[in-house]
C-alpha cells in the first residue's frame, strides 16, 4: 500500500508540507536539468529575467533581491558571475560607491530570446498532467498557503 492508498490515516498536515517539498525538489531539479544546456543556475536565470523585465532601467543588488523567488540567494554572487560571462554589466554610480546600477547586456538579451524559443514547452511538459482548471485552483492552493 502506498501513501496515496493510506491518506486517510495520515496526518494531512504533514503529509501535505512533505508533498509540497518534494514536489519542489522535484521541480527544482527538473528546471536545473533544463538550464545547464545555457551554462545557467535557476537564481541566474531568475537575475536575467528580472532585469530583462526593466526593459534597459537599472536594478540594484536590492531590487534584484526582492524579485527572487530564493530570498536567500547571495545575489553580489550571483551578479558577479553573470558579469564575468558578459551578461549584464554592473556599474558603482560616481555619486554614491555604495550603489550600483546593473543591466542585461545585448549578449544577455539574446541568451533569454533563446531560452524562450524551448522554455514554454519545458513549463507546458511540466503542467501536462494537469487541466487548465486544476493549474488555476493549484495556484490558488499554493497562494492561499503562503499568504495565510
């Protein structure tokens, strides 16, 4: 017998939390799996689209932090490496060396557009089990968790 089979005399409590972590581990790893091809960690990959969506404005180490899904992530880290591939720039402004404007750089930009050519399917092969109706109430589940 399952764990499915036997739900009925498990504690829902934890056997949710336990679902929803291993879920995403699950997913964690499925995503990592589809960005190594671009030489690209989730919270890297995060960074580009973040400033991507700035549309040329620059983002500081803050903003870019506040726009990961990770708030954990060690985002001077994270830019750094970014940099040294060519994908964005970071420039310390002349008027306060504490802050510092970064951007995605036209490398970067034609990085993300190939991306998006195979990304939208790999979200599509992930939901494929599920209906239209039940991605919109598992979203809602999800966000009714986090925003109790």
């Amino acid at each position: 017998m399952n764990k499915s089979d036997k739900k009925d005399e498990l504690n829902l409590p934890e056997y949710t939390i336990e679902n929803i972590l291993q879920t995403g581990n699950w997913m964690n790893e499925k995503f990592s799996d589809h960005l190594k091809q671009y030489a690209l960690s989730i919270q890297q990959f995060q960074v580009l689209r973040s400033l991507r969506d700035l549309n040329g404005k620059p983002a500081d180490l803050l903003t870019l932090q506040s726009m990961m899904v990770s708030k954990n992530s060690n985002t001077t880290r994270l830019v750094e490496k970014l940099r040294l591939k060519g994908l964005i720039t970071r420039v310390q402004s002349e008027t306060n060396r504490r802050k510092v404007e970064i951007r995605i750089t036209e490398v970067g930009l034609q990085l993300l557009s190939e991306i998006d050519k195979v990304h939208t399917q790999f979200e599509n092969e992930v939901v494929s089990n599920l209906s239209t109706t039940e991605i919109i109430a598992l979203n809602q589940l999800l966000e009714k968790i986090r925003n109790k």
